[in-house]
C-alpha cells in the first residue's frame, strides 16, 4: 500500500473520530468534575466540600484555560518527540561515517 493511500486513510479516520462523537452523542458535552459532584449530591444530599475555589470563571474563561493546558501540553510532547527522533537520526548518520 503506497504512502499516499496510509495518509489518506489516516486522516479519514481523524475526520471520523472528530465528527461522529458530534453527530451520534445526543444532548450536552458535560465535564467530569460536573458529574462527580452530581453523583456525590445524589449519595449524599449532605455533603459539604472542605474547599471553595478561589475565584469562580465563566464556562468560555474555563474551557480556554483547558484548552491552553492541553495544548502547552501537546507542544512540549512534540518537542521532546521531535529532540528524541533528531538526536537519533544524528546517530545514525554519525555512526554511518
């Protein structure tokens, strides 16, 4: 199978797994943190958190915030991927000469 045909395969299946979640899940993308306190409140009508957050941020400020850690994070896996994979072409070249 040539390159051409891996790559394109590869990017249907990114567009799929992108899209289909969209399309097939039915009501609102909600947060874990959302989810455990719900099932927390249902156990225990009672409970009383130990903390309060220091400051309460709109959904827009919260979900940037994610998406800035996750793409910090993103990066700094790339690079180490990228130095890893650069320092061992290097090695390859030098111990060809």
């Amino acid at each position: 199978m040539s390159n051409k045909w891996k790559n394109g395969l590869m990017l249907l299946a990114v567009v799929l797994l992108c899209v289909l979640p969209l399309l097939l899940v039915e009501g609102e993308f909600g947060g874990a943190d959302d989810a455990a306190e719900g099932v927390i409140t249902e156990l225990n009508p009672d409970y009383k958190p130990w903390f309060k957050p220091l400051a309460e941020l709109p959904g827009e400020t919260e979900s940037m915030l994610f998406a800035l850690q996750a793409a910090i994070g993103a990066g700094v896996i790339g690079y180490t991927l990228g130095l890893l994979k650069g320092k061992q072409g290097g090695t390859k070249q030098n111990s060809s000469k």
